[in-house]
C-alpha cells in the first residue's frame, strides 16, 4: 500500500494510515517549543529606564558614599548620621524633586544637568546641608561625566540603559533598537515565505535556529549600542521566519480537523509559557546580557534537535520528492502506531 500511497490524497494518508493526531505529531510540537526562544519580551527587562543623575568626580562620589551626614527625626527628633542616600545626594549635585512620585521624574525631566559649581571635595561638603534644605539659584550645565543609576522599587535592576547611558539626549536610542528589533520581524516574515518554499519548512526552521545562535550571542556580548541593535534585528528576521515556518509545518503535518489543537499548543507556550519562563529567569538573574543568554538557550537545543526534524510531507510532494515523503510519512506511521491500540 505505500508503494501505491503516492497516488493516494496526502489528507487520505494521514486519516487512513499514518493518523492525524498522534505522537509523531506532539513530537514536533514539543521539538518546536523546546527550541523556540522568544527574545520579543527582553526590552521589557533590559530597557527599563531607572532614577539616574549626574556623575561627579571620583573623590565627591566617595564623599557621598562615605561621609556620615547628621540627621533628625522631623517627628521623634532623634538624632542620626548616616550617608546620603541616592535621592539626597542628586538633590545635592543638580535640580531634583522633593517628590519621588513627580510625574516630571518619570519622563526624564530630572537627572540630566548639575550645579555648576567647583567639583571639588571640600566645596560639595560645604554645600551639600544647605542645598538640600534650600531650592538653589545655581545655574546648571549638563552631565559630563555620565551618570549614577539605582533601579525604581520591583524594576529589574540591570538594563543596557545603564550599559551606554542611553537617558536625557541619548534616551531616544532604547525604544528605536525595539523598533528597528520588529523592523527585522517584519523583514522576516517577508522573507520567510520564501525560504519556507525553497527550503522546506524544516530547512527554514534549521536555517532560522542557527541564525538566532549566533545573533543571541552578538546581543549578548555587544561593545556597544550599534552592535547590540544590528544584532537584535538579525534576531527578529530570524524568530519570524521561524516561527511562519513552524506555523505551516505544524498545520501540514496533520489533517484539518487537529490543525487547530496543534497550533493552540505551540501558540500557549510561544505567547504565554515562554514569558512566564522568561519573568522567573528575570528574577533569579540580575545581568541582561546573561539574561539574554538564558533566554535564547532553546537555539542551542534546536541546532542539535532540529536537525532531525522531518520535513513536511505536504512540501515534499509539491516538490515531486514522492520517495522522501512515503519514507517521511512510513516514518510517521511507525511512531504513532506506539501510541495505537490496535
């Protein structure tokens, strides 16, 4: 009967003999999750924006780190001494609110200029009390000596924000690699089609993962921003075209009846599992770049894994490989006969 089966409806096949829902089919379900990373949530880590001010010289960084301030309680009148904390000290060096809930903090408004006083030691100690209690006249200048960053309350600490110091002039720069990262996303899906047809699906899907190896590893370790954005948007092209490969793939490997099954499981891991997966790793790993690492560690398993992903049968019979798609699908049946009662 297989000898006869490539005169036979590819659906026919499936219903009759090979089965439409069985466990060559979770296979390859479960082979895509498992090497599927889903890189599109990072920015959500990696690109917040934390309270920031104005660096000043080695020696008054120390002195606000190390210098015990007096203090008393407005309501108990205890006295204390103890550092400036990081709010005190950028009301010390450059216009500050009082509150940090000003809505003005959030939008970059705060943190970009300094006091243009003398940057010595001595002076910046003979300031700091009254500046702090007093709203100065000083004139101000920017920021030319970078920045000091500490993470808002539940935000994720490490972020290529604090990486090239993209705030005030520069701020820009995060929000465009997320833009130009789903600029590769569309290019991808473009060029998807295309080498999901020339290729095959799997092809595209191989070619994909080892694309998304490499570009990972570049996001990882950029020296700087141009690095890191070219990288990110290799990334998108490649999850794209994936992720369309995967999607046909899926759907020709069985009948109509379970297309719908198949692609709601590799749909829930991909938008829900995955980000889920991703929000633990966030919490236990406070480096972005390795953050990034963890996040694309499915390409690893999938240039291995992949590799011996069959080819949709469907593919190969529109290309007139008739042989490789009764081997594909003889394949097939032999696995899900594991599942079969009969």
């Amino acid at each position: 009967i297989w000898k006869k089966a490539k005169k036979l409806d590819i659906d026919h096949i499936y219903d009759t003999l090979v089965g439409g829902n069985g466990l060559w089919q979770i296979l390859i379900v479960v082979a895509l999750c498992l090497s599927a990373p889903a890189p599109i949530t990072f920015p959500v880590f990696a690109n917040a924006v934390p309270k920031y001010r104005c660096k000043m010289d080695t020696s008054v960084e120390e002195l606000f780190t190390t210098t015990q301030f007096n203090f008393t309680d407005a309501l108990s009148g205890n006295f204390s001494q103890r550092p400036l904390t990081f709010h005190e000290v950028a009301d010390v060096v450059g216009p500050w609110p009082k509150d940090l809930n000003d809505d003005r903090l959030h939008r970059g408004l705060f943190g970009c200029t300094k006091y243009a006083l003398n940057n010595s030691a001595t002076e910046w100690l003979a300031e700091a009390s009254r500046i702090r209690s007093v709203a100065p006249s000083y004139s101000t200048e920017p920021c030319n000596k970078g920045y000091v960053y500490e993470a808002w309350d539940h935000q994720y600490p490490d972020s290529i924000v604090k990486e090239w110091d993209l705030v005030c002039n520069d701020a820009w720069k995060g929000p465009f690699s997320t833009s130009v990262f789903m600029g590769g996303m569309m290019a991808g899906l473009i060029i998807g089609g295309y080498l999901g047809d020339s290729l095959g699906r799997s092809g595209a899907v191989y070619l994909a993962t080892v694309v998304e190896l490499f570009s990972s590893i570049g996001v990882s370790f950029s020296p700087n921003f141009i690095a890191y954005t070219i990288s990110r948007t290799i990334l998108g092209a490649a999850c794209s075209v994936k992720i369309g490969a995967n999607n046909v793939l899926i759907v020709e490997a069985t009948t109509a009846r379970y297309r719908s099954l198949y692609n709601a499981g590799w749909s829930v891991y991909l938008t829900a599992l995955a980000r889920m997966i991703h929000t633990g790793l966030a919490y236990l790993v406070h480096d972005w770049a390795y953050l990034h690492l963890l996040i694309a560690f499915p390409a690893v398993i999938g240039v291995f894994m992949l590799y011996f992903l069959p080819e949709s049968p469907r593919w190969l019979l529109a290309k007139h490989k008739e042989d490789e798609a009764i081997e594909t699908l003889y394949g097939a049946y032999r696995i899900n006969k594991l599942m079969s009662k009969e």
